[in-house]
C-alpha cells in the first residue's frame, strides 16, 4: 500500500465520517487499525526525514547514563529476534529493543512534540 492510498483510506475513514479533521490524527488512527490488522507498516522517505528532524528537537535520554539515544532500524537482539526498531546509546550500550516501527515512532514523537509546544 502506498503512502497516498493510506492517506486515501484514513480521509475516507475518519474525516469523512467525521470523527476527526486533522489529517496527522486520521493518519494515526489508520496507522493503528492497520497494525491491529498485522499488516505490514511501511515508512516513506519523507517520513524518515521528517523523524529525524524531530529527533533532533525530541531525542530521548538514556535512563542510565542520560546520553541521547539513537533509533536504530532492523534491530536484532543477542539471541537473534528481529525487532523493527531499537533505542541504542553509544555512550553506555544500552539497548531497549521495540516492536514500533518507525512510522509509529513517529507518530509517538510528534505528539510528544506537540504537547511540549504547548
């Protein structure tokens, strides 16, 4: 499913309806519903781009040493598990490996941001 289609589909969904008219809403609430589907979330380039730029205002800190940490993408744990996405701090190794993917941190993000623009 491409990026517009997804778009598509969440207007058709929520703004339409109207249960919302934020199309950043619709999108997550769509974002969701798929992943309670099990079907594979993808992340454009743009998107990517966009994360690190919240990145750079929004970056969480290690609980143990509070360095940033740096997602990591395609993570895998010692035993072999493959996770989409990581939390790593290069200063004290700590790993906290997720099953987010990137568009969902993303959205976890953005909102995070939004809430401190307030």
């Amino acid at each position: 499913m491409t990026r517009n289609e997804m778009i598509y589909n969440a207007r058709e969904k929520y703004i339409k309806t109207g249960i919302t008219n934020d199309i950043t809403e619709a999108m997550g609430l769509y974002m969701a519903d798929i992943g309670e589907r099990d079907e594979p979330l993808f992340i454009t380039t743009p998107e990517i781009h966009k994360l690190k730029e919240i990145l750079k205002k929004l970056r969480p800190l290690c609980e143990d040493c509070e360095s940033e940490l740096f997602l990591k993408l395609a993570a895998k744990d010692i035993n072999g598990k493959e996770y989409p996405t990581a939390w790593v701090c290069s200063k004290c190794d700590l790993v906290e490996y997720s099953d987010k993917t990137p568009g969902e941190w993303l959205m976890v993000l953005q909102n995070e941001n939004r809430k401190s623009d307030i």
